[in-house]
C-alpha cells in the first residue's frame, strides 16, 4: 500500500509505503526524483543497488538517494518513507539532517544502520503517527505535521549511522568537507571531472581532501568522481535507449572515442557490449 501526500504550494511530495510486493525503485527517463528510507522488519533479505547485491539484515534501514536505482528481494517487508526535496529541505540551515545532509551524502554508498529494540520501538511508533496523519483531512497543518515528524525521523536515524560509525567530535568537521565533496560530485560529475575542480569549490587543497578520505574512506576523491560518471553510464546503457554518443555527451565527454576508453577502462567493457550482455533479472518470488 502506499500513501501520498503532496504540498501544491512548493511541488512537495511525500509517500508512505508498507506491505507492496511490487515496491522498487528502477531508474528512467519518467522516474521521480524522491530520496527513500526503508526499513526491513522482516527477515533478512538482500537489495541490489544500482546493480550491486546489499543485504539488508532484520530491522535495519537502509538510506537511498534520488539517483538511486533498488530493488528487494522481498519488498512486501519493507516499510519506506519517499519525499522529494521540494517537500524536505532544510540545506541551508541544517546540514547534517538536511536532504543533502549526512545520511544522503555522507559516504559513497548506500549507508545501512541498524535498529536496537529501543530504537526499533521508537520508529515504530514514528511510522504509527505517519499513518494516523495520513488519514487526516488535507490541509496546511498536515503537511507541516509530515515534514515535524519527517525531520524527526531523519534526526534519529542520523544519530544511529553517527553512533555506530564513531563519527563524534572534530570528526564531524572532517566528514563534512567528504560530505560536501560528494554532494558537489553529484550535482558537478557530468562538467567536472579533477579533484582540483572541487578542492577550488571547498576552498581545500587536493591533498587535504585526498588525506580526508585516506582516513575516512577506501576510495580516493578521484575514484569517487570516477566512480560516479561511469554509474551514471551504466545507468543510462541499464535503463534507457539512449545512443552511446547521447550518453558520452551526457557524462561530459566531448567524443564518443575518449567516453568509450574511459567506460572500458572501469568496467573491461565497451558501451555497446555492456548493453548487449545486461539484463535486469528480478531477485526472487514475493
């Protein structure tokens, strides 16, 4: 089943989604830009992201941004919250909980954060007033009472992921340039391709960002750029028709010959032949 509740003043939407054997988020050309949390609360199951398998163990969630691709093994137990940025955003005030805040752009995944039974008992009782407010009449105090208790949530579960990574003190400063990096790869791979281009941005050095993620991450910043172009591509060979000459300009690259030796060299395939030899396989029965 899923809920829906949209603010027509700013374009915000926010849907709530439980008990949905058909529940996924495959990218397209029509997919709607919405940032997810869902929550497992049956057995372990494994999720692909972005073609890539995660297990998802009982009662954790997991964190899903908007260029996200997922699927579940067994959605009917997952419990998700979905909301675009017009409906949450509080960037400019507020970053750590923020939609471009630390559970959404705080590492190079897909962060998984696990519930202890106190916690388990508190979300639970979150998802019971996102249900009660759902069924209220439409108006301006439900749409506030959503994002109140929205924020709530996010709250909560950034403590948990900032808990369990030991993510305290000067730390918090340090993952947050990591933060800003990713967030400004996501919103620059496709013009900036050098780890200069963002230290200019952060008003860092390469080597400061490249020691920050020596310490804090497996992947250096450059992989991270890397990394982000060719899933762009995957993405685009993956889920659209567009022609290998469409998605090079896409990623930023001026000839089909250097997007294909730069495709090749991350994946040990051309364009064409990963299109060729992929297709999506579902992960099991509901």
């Amino acid at each position: 089943m899923t809920l829906t509740h949209s603010d027509e003043k700013v374009g915000g939407l926010m849907r709530l989604t439980y008990d949905d054997p058909d529940f996924s988020g495959l990218l397209g050309d029509e997919q709607e830009a919405l940032l997810t949390i869902a929550w497992n609360v049956g057995d372990d199951q494994m999720v692909v992201v972005d073609e890539t398998t995660v297990l998802l163990p009982t009662n954790h969630v997991i964190v899903l941004n908007v260029n996200q691709s997922f699927r579940f093994e067994n959605p009917r137990y997952i419990s998700a919250w979905q909301f675009n940025r017009d409906f949450y955003c509080i960037i400019d005030h507020d970053h750590e909980v923020s939609c471009a805040g630390l559970l959404f752009y705080g590492s190079n995944g897909a962060p998984v954060i696990t519930l202890d039974l106190v916690n388990q008992r508190k979300i639970g009782l979150m998802f019971q007033v996102f249900l009660d407010e759902f069924e209220e009449e439409e108006d301006n105090l439900k749409t506030e009472m959503l994002r109140i208790v929205l924020k709530r949530l996010i709250v909560k579960l950034t403590r948990s992921y900032k808990e369990q990574n030991s993510l305290t003190g000067i730390e918090n400063k340090e993952m947050d340039v990591i933060r800003k990096f990713n967030l400004m790869v996501e919103k620059n791979y496709r013009s900036l391709h050098q780890v200069q281009d963002y230290a200019d941005l952060l008003h860092k050095s390469p080597k400061t960002i490249s020691n920050l993620f020596s310490k804090y991450s497996d992947k250096s910043p450059l992989e991270t750029i890397h990394e982000r172009i060719v899933l762009e591509a995957k993405r685009l060979l993956i889920y659209t028709d567009k022609t290998t000459k469409q998605i090079a300009y896409e990623t930023g690259f001026q000839d089909i010959p250097g997007f294909s030796r730069f495709f090749k060299k991350h994946t040990q395939l051309a364009p064409s032949k990963f299109r060729d030899q992929y297709e999506i396989q579902p992960l099991g029965k509901n």
